[in-house]
C-alpha cells in the first residue's frame, strides 16, 4: 500500500512511521512459519523420549532455540513455565533450556505430542495457554496476523474482532477485559502510540482533545 493511500485512512501518521509499520507487515508476511509443535516433536519425539536419551542429548537439540521460541516449544508440550528462574530472575535460553530438559527428563511420557492412534494434537491450534500468552502476541503483532489488521482504517476495532473471533473459536475462557487489554498493548507496540491518544485521534480524522497533539 503506497504512502499516499494509507494516509487517507491514517492523517497525521508521518512518512517514517508508515515506512516502519509497511516494514513490519511485509517481514512478518516474509518470515518462516514456527510451528511449535513440529518443533518439539523433533527435539522430544512424538511418543516420549526414547531409552538412553541424556540430558546432554536434550541440550544439544535445544541449543538452536532462542527463549521465545524455547517458551513456546514447552507450551506446545504442556510444560508451564515459572514467571521466574529458580533463582528469582528473568529467565536466559541457557536456564530455560535446563529447565526443559530436566522436566522432559523426569517424566517425558506426560508431555507427549500424539495420542495413542497417533494423530497430531496439536495443542496449541494457533493458540498460546501459556502465561503471557505469547503464541497468540507473537501472531497478531509479528506473525502472519499482523496484516490483517494493521492497515484498517480502524485497527484497534478490527484486531479486537480478530482477536475475540480467536479466542473464541479455541474455547479459552478469557474475559473481555483480558483482550481489551492484550489488544491495547499489541496496539502501541505496532504503532507506538495507544488507541486513545491524541495522535490516533488526529490519524483517523478527528481533533485532538486539546490544542495540541499530546501523548495521551
């Protein structure tokens, strides 16, 4: 979409903060599927560990992995993830990558990725239930949900939608207050400024609140 057209829809946004917003849609459209289940069943197998595997073996198959993606491998095994490392700190992929192998170590035949016909489960349907709810983030504001949204003339409305639709179609139990506010944060993190601001107000046509465009 070229400069002049959006703009249309968003007065007020500048040349360099459409250049950023188009760069982020088209990287997300561009960039690899990851798909967390595939993923873990190649590290972890799709019925278990098998005998003999080490915790040197689980290490080294989980070295590749940065945290998010490590975050979102252990979701897609059913494994929930401390809020903090055991030493109280925010969690680095080395001590996340322990953490992973340790549980699937103790008891593997818990976080198994098939059923017993072998059919995928595929826990996660697109869907993060980890806390944070970081499948379902990375989706709408990196992945390939971004352009479903962030060139609509109303793009706080339409993500809600979106986002409602989601949960919905997954059955999580999420109030509409936990997507308002999902939904708020996704939003300034695209466009760097919130839904309510002065400067999304004069981006879609209306006046600021005072005389001049402020942050909130």
């Amino acid at each position: 979409m070229a400069y002049a057209a959006y703009v249309r829809d968003h007065p007020g946004v500048s040349v360099a903060e459409w250049q950023g917003i188009r760069a982020r849609a088209e990287a997300a459209s561009r960039a690899p599927s990851f798909d967390p289940a595939s993923e873990a069943e190649k590290v972890f197998g799709g019925i278990g560990l098998a005998t003999g595997t080490t915790m040197g073996d689980l290490l080294s198959r989980l070295g590749p992995y940065k945290t998010p993606e490590l975050r979102r491998i252990a979701t897609a095994v059913n494994l929930p993830i401390p809020q903090r490392n055991p030493e109280g700190g925010p969690w680095s992929a080395e001590a996340l990558r322990r953490y992973i192998a340790e549980n699937m170590l103790r008891d593997s035949s818990r976080w198994r990725l098939r059923s017993d016909d072998g059919a995928p489960e595929m826990r996660l349907a697109g869907q993060d239930v980890a806390p944070g709810h970081d499948e379902l983030h990375h989706y709408w504001v990196a992945g390939p949900g971004l352009a479903k949204w962030v060139h609509s003339p109303k793009p706080w409305t339409t993500l809600h939608a979106l986002v409602t639709e989601a949960v919905r179609k997954n059955g999580r139990a999420v109030t509409p207050e936990q997507i308002n506010n999902w939904v708020s944060r996704w939003f300034i993190e695209v466009f760097h400024y919130a839904a309510g601001s002065d400067k999304n107000r004069v981006a879609h046509g209306m006046p600021p609140r005072g005389h001049r465009v402020g942050p909130g």
